[in-house]
C-alpha cells in the first residue's frame, strides 16, 4: 500500500486538468494497493473521478 495525493496522479497522468481541479481535492490522500510506478492512464482517470463525485456528495452533505 502507497498513500500518495490525488495531485501526484494528475501531474503524472493528466496534468492540464490541474486547474480544473480544487485544492481539497487535490490534496486528497488515495491509497495505491500496488503503489504509483505501476499506475495506468486509465485507472488514474478512474480515481480522479472517483475523487471528484465523492468530494461533491461531502459537499452536498453539508
């Protein structure tokens, strides 16, 4: 298990989202079973919008 920062997945992958992003967001700590190195583009794409719905729904709930 790696702890890494959803910002640190979006530079590697995707870094002209950043500015759409917001800080909360980026911040958020995500748990990597098998840890960055062997992160794919796609799965990456799947925990930033993963990260951004439950960022909403907290959001909402509040």
């Amino acid at each position: 298990m790696e702890p890494v920062k959803l910002s640190q997945i979006v530079m590697m992958w995707f870094p002209d989202m950043m500015p759409f992003l917001k800080q909360i967001e980026l911040n958020s700590l995500i748990m990597l079973r098998d840890g960055l190195s062997i992160l794919e583009a796609q799965d990456a794409m799947e925990i930033i919008q993963f990260s951004i719905c439950e960022h909403q729904n907290l959001a909402h709930l509040q």
